[in-house]
C-alpha cells in the first residue's frame, strides 16, 4: 500500500473549524486502516500544544511521539477545503485549505512532505492544489510524479 492513495483523498470538503478538520483527515486515515481511531484524539492534541500550519494554506496535522502505538502503517490522507477554514483563532486571515494528516513510523513519509514542501513554495501551485478537482493532482504532486504540475 502506498504512502498517500486516492481513497485518502478528499476534495471540496467542508469544515466548521480546526478541530472538525483534524477529525475529517484523520477518519481517512482511520477508515484506510493506517491508524486506529485514538490517533486521532492525539492529532487533536498536538494541535492543541502546536500548530501544525505550515503557510500557503496547508497544515500538517499528527499525532504526538505516544500515539504511534495506534499507527497500522504509514499513511498520509488530505482534506481539501476550497473555501478554508481558519488555522490560528488569534488570526482569522491564517486559512488552511489542504489538510495533510500524517502518521508514520518511520522517515517513510518524508518524501512525500519534501514534495508538498517544493509545492507549497510555490504560491500559485499551493492555490491550485487547494482548488484542483482533481484528485490525480494532488497524489502525482505529492508522490512527486515528473510533470504532474
């Protein structure tokens, strides 16, 4: 099974906020078997302690070092929320509109996150990603398929 599949892609999503967000990423990860459901509750923690907003519109929500014991496998899952949902309370210009949920044992994730790093340099590309109806766009870009983008 690879990191990042189409059935943990989910486009034109709708989240009331963070948390409900956070909860959407994580029940793909749930729902494709890479994590068990508590994971999740240590997603919402870390944010709680953390921000996982990266900028250009992404988050990188996970679970925290004593939640691994619920990781199944590596898995990376993305909410796509097009109108965005507010990141920072302290901030309501601060939108997440791609939600990239994580779990991982090990570094296996990292080529993925590198990819959605060189992705979300981009401006223009980070905008595209969270607009695309195209679920073949976001998993070529971020599995780093050559002229996918």
């Amino acid at each position: 099974m690879a990191i990042l599949e189409k059935n943990r892609i989910k486009l034109h999503a709708t989240a009331v906020d963070k948390q409900d967000a956070i909860r959407q990423v994580g029940a793909l990860l749930v729902d494709s078997g890479c994590v068990a459901a508590p994971y999740v509750d240590g997603m919402l923690a870390r944010e709680a302690t953390m921000s996982t907003y990266l900028g250009n519109g992404v988050s990188i929500p996970h679970g925290q070092y004593d939640d691994r014991g619920h990781i199944n496998q590596t898995g990376i899952s993305v909410l796509q929320v097009p109108a965005g949902v507010v990141w920072d309370e302290d901030d309501a210009d601060e939108l997440a509109y791609l939600i990239i949920g994580i779990a991982a044992n090990s570094d296996e994730h990292m080529t993925v996150l590198s990819n959605l790093a060189e992705a979300i340099e981009d401006p223009d590309m980070a905008e595209q990603l969270a607009k695309t109806g195209d679920v073949d766009l976001i998993l070529n870009c971020l599995n780093g398929v050559p002229d996918s983008v």
